[in-house]
C-alpha cells in the first residue's frame, strides 16, 4: 500500500514498545510471568513487573504514554530541526526492577539509488535527572555523540514510586554534507515519499537483585560476593567491583577511611550480620550517577559535629539500606543533596544524634531529590537540636508502614511532596524547649529546622527563601506530639504555615484511619482536607 504524506510524518513514532520481563529465581528454576496484549499502533507487553512511563514537551503536559501517544512530533526533518520528550519512568509495582531503555528504528525510505536515510543525520542527547524545554541556546552545549541506533539508558529502581527523569533531544545537526539529503536539489527518494523514519521505544525492564519481601533479601539476589574480613581486604575488593560484584564481611570491620566504593558505578556490600564502621570522623560520599547498596548488618559512621552529614548522595546518585542498624555516635545521618538524588531505607533502623535524613536548600541543584523509607525506624534524639526527617526542597517523600522519631520535630516538609502511610510519626521536646513553641510567633523560620515545634510541620514561613509549595498526604497514619504532663503543655500535632504566594501555600490531605491531632493553621495560605 502507498504511503500517505499525511500518515506518514518525516519522523513519527509509530511504534511505541514496552517490555516488561520478570525473571523468579527459585533455586535453578526461572519463570517468566507475561501478559501480552496489542491495541492499536503499540504493542504493550506486562508481567508482574508494574512500570509506566510518562512524558512531557513543548506541546504537552505530564502524561501517562499510551498506546496511541504521538512522541517526538515534527511535520518535516530538515537541518537544525529539533524534537525532544522529557521522560519518567516510574515503578508502579511492589517488586524492585532494573531497566533499559532504547530507540528502535523501524521502516525507513532512502534517497533514490543510494544506502542514505534519515538515521544517518539524526542524533541523540539525553540529560540524564532533568528536562529541556526547546531552548536553541542549549543545543549548543548538547553533546550529540549518539546516534538512534547505539543510543541507550540503563537505570533501577528498587521501590515503589522511585522514579527516574530524563530528556531525550533529537537534532538534524547541519553539516557540510546535508546537501546529500535534499530532495529539492533533483533526487528521489525510493518510495517517491519525503524522507521518513519510523522510530520506536523500547523499555524493557527485569526483576533487579534487590528485594525487600517476604522472601529476605538474598532470595533473587545474582550479585557474586568476594569475602572479606580486614579493612583492606575490603578495599581492593570494592575497589575494582563491576555491577555483578560485591563484598561480604566475614567480621566486624572498622575502616580508616570513609566507606570504601567500586570504581564501577555499583557497591554492593553484605555486612552479613556483622558491624562496618568508620574509625574517623568523614562523610562517605556517593558520587555523582553512582550507587550504594548495604544491606544484612550493622553501620556505625561518625561526624566531627552535630550537623555533618555521614552518609551524602550527590546528583543521580543513589544509596539503599536494608536490613541495616544505622548509627552515628556524633552527627547527622543522610545527607541527599544532588540533583535527583535518591535514598531508599528499607526494614532498617536509622539512629542519629543530628538530623536522621535531610535536604538542603542552598542551590537548585539539589532539587528533586526522592527518599523512600519503608518498614523502617528512623530517630533522631539530640535534646535541643534533632529533627527526624527534614525536606525543604522541590522533591518527593514517601514513607510506610514506618515509626520516625524526632526530639524537635518528627517529620518537616518545607517544600515538595509527601505520602506518608501507615506510619506513626512523633516529636519527644521536654520542658527546657516549651519556649520554643511561641518562639516564631513574631518572626520568619530560620533555616533548616529552625521552625515551629510540632511532630509533623508542614510549610515555610520565610519571605524570601524556601519559596515553594509542600503537599502532604497522610494514609492510615497517626502523627502524636509530645507533652509536658508536669507542666499540662501539649504541643502541637501539626504545625502548618504556607507561603504568601500564589500556589506556594501549603496543603494536607488524610483519610479517615489517621490521627492528626491538634493542628495549627498559621496563616490563611493552609489547605486542609479531610477524606475517606
């Protein structure tokens, strides 16, 4: 059948694929669990992975991508076009999964009598934890080094809702030899059709080696352990590790160092009921795009003050606790602070002196930050000085089924979104802070968690910083403040101030099984909605 111009646009995407496969490991034996279903232009194949993508561009908003969803839309290629999609993938599903994602070429025409076609010209950059909005003036410092055909994204997502975002640019880079693809200049092409090609997506997505279940966290787990048993046993085997390699602790280690890492992007470390600490006082850094993964054990890290970090994960990098005991004899805990940067603390215990887990607003760049905590108990103690959880940027909180734990405040969400299920979340202030709670009354917050006391505060009260709407959501949740029973003082449940700006104000939304209390409303810029 002859193509039709109207049909058939220099670049569609009419193919559009996902491709989900789970691998189960029981003992030697796999099953594949898969659902194919086809409808339309895109074949959709799902197992029991649960992954969705999203897309956004110049065109459209944050959209859940379809069988039918038109991605990449230009009427006609010529040089300097360009056409981009910014991406989310998304694990929607409870199982931890790894993913690849890919362009497809699919039917294509060339110019008359030679091998010349559009996947020649067209090139790929992607920028990895973020977004482009057409601008030319960032073309230019684009590197379009990969073409359709070698173009790919590898990423994991261990924990329902984590998430990763990208932009995919495609650009017609004019060169000296565009002349060769004019078919204004008297060539053909071989079907007599302007030069086209049919560009598809792959996602393909496989159960990763980490799981938090039933099972225990070794069940499916593929990584190859070298054991270790000294400090720098430990070091030349994570030094050198590749992503299918780690190391398992055969005894307590304290290392002299920050926590040693692979050279190779991934460190998988077994504490194997064992205890790694740091004899020092250092900030184990996870550099930018890389991972860490400690799991089965105990970790004991310390600062040189109150308010060093001990654990800090730079921009696309990611860390996971699981089945850890996580302490710091001074200092804080978890300092996520690159852009995009994520921390996933399962089945775990985290106890700090300082702040347990925390954000920071001093740049942009830290922005969109994801932290999960699931089945997990995080505290934060220090009299005077210790909030549990502090987020106060543009980023998503999702905790469940988890007890955190404040001295001040249990859980601070000055900026960005939280979803917070099945968990209790409290404040323990004694007497010597009761001056605390009216100590804002007359003045802006500081910074950090220099804010109201409450168990759970929600909001910024500051006229010029932190300006940025929070969202919390509470599902089954119980949120207790603390109370002074020798003095009759009960603080406040929920401490709420939004900024004065429009859509910066701050909201909360919670169901009919949570428990909030007493909550202060401390401006008129604070939604409350109560659902069932």
């Amino acid at each position: 059948m002859k193509r039709s111009i109207k049909t058939k646009k220099a670049l569609m995407l009419s193919l559009f694929s996902i491709i989900l496969s789970i691998i189960m490991l029981a003992g030697s034996t796999f099953a594949w669990f898969t659902d194919t279903a086809t409808s339309g232009k895109n074949k959709i194949v799902a197992g029991n992975l649960d992954v969705e993508l999203y897309h956004s561009n110049g065109k459209a908003e944050r959209a859940k991508i379809t069988d039918t969803t038109e991605l990449f839309d230009v009427d006609i290629w010529e040089p300097g076009v360009v056409a981009y999609e910014n991406f989310e993938v998304l694990n929607a599903g409870e199982l931890a999964l790894k993913y690849k994602f890919t362009m497809a070429i699919g039917d294509f025409n060339t110019v008359a009598e030679t091998t010349k076609s559009l996947k020649d010209v067209l090139k790929v950059s992607i920028i990895e934890d973020g977004s482009f909005n057409g601008s030319r003036e960032d073309i230019a410092s684009l590197p379009f080094d990969k073409t359709l055909a070698d173009f790919e994204k590898e990423g994991i997502l261990n924990i329902k809702n984590d998430s990763d975002k990208f932009a995919i640019v495609i650009y017609w880079q004019p060169t000296d030899t565009d002349d060769d693809y004019n078919l204004n200049n008297g060539k053909t092409s071989s079907d007599s059709l302007p030069l086209y090609i049919d560009l598809g997506i792959n996602l393909v997505a496989t159960q990763n080696a980490f799981e938090a279940d039933s099972f225990g966290s070794d069940y499916d787990d593929t990584t190859e352990y070298k054991e270790v048993s000294t400090a720098q046993d430990f070091l030349n085997n994570i030094y050198y590790a590749n992503s299918e390699q780690g190391v398992r602790l055969t005894s307590d280690i304290a290392v002299p160092w920050s926590i040693p890492q692979s050279t190779k992007g991934l460190s998988v470390i077994d504490l194997n009921g064992h205890t790694l600490s740091t004899s020092v006082a250092t900030t184990t850094l996870i550099e930018q795009n890389n991972s860490m993964v400690i799991k089965n054990g105990n970790l004991v890290l310390q600062s040189s003050n109150i308010s060093g970090a001990t654990l800090s994960v730079e921009s696309g990098g990611s860390l996971t606790l699981e089945n850890v005991e996580f302490t710091t004899e001074q200092g804080a805990g978890i300092y996520p602070r690159g852009d995009a940067a994520k921390v996933n603390i399962v089945n775990s215990t985290i106890d700090t002196k300082g702040l347990a887990i925390s954000t920071n607003a001093g740049s942009t760049e830290n922005y969109n930050v994801q932290i999960n905590v699931i089945n997990s108990t995080i505290s934060s103690k220090q009299t005077g000085a210790a909030s549990a959880i502090l987020v106060n940027i543009p980023c998503k909180l999702n905790i469940e089924s988890s007890n955190i734990n404040g001295y001040l405040h249990g859980v601070i969400v000055r900026g960005g979104t939280a979803v917070i299920k099945n968990s209790t979340i409290t404040n323990k202030t004694s007497k010597d802070e009761n001056e605390l709670e009216h100590y804002f009354d007359s003045r802006d917050w500081g910074q950090g968690n220099a804010v109201n006391l409450g168990a759970l505060v929600i909001g910024n009260k500051h006229s010029t910083n932190y300006q940025y709407p929070s969202d919390v959501t509470l599902i089954n949740t119980k949120i207790v403040a603390a109370t002074l029973d020798d003095e009759a003082i009960t603080f406040p449940t929920v401490y709420m101030y939004g900024n004065t700006g429009e859509g910066l104000g701050a909201t909360l939304t919670y169901d009919s099984k949570s428990t909030v209390g007493d909550i202060v409303r401390g401006n008129e810029h604070v939604t409350v909605n109560a659902i069932e």
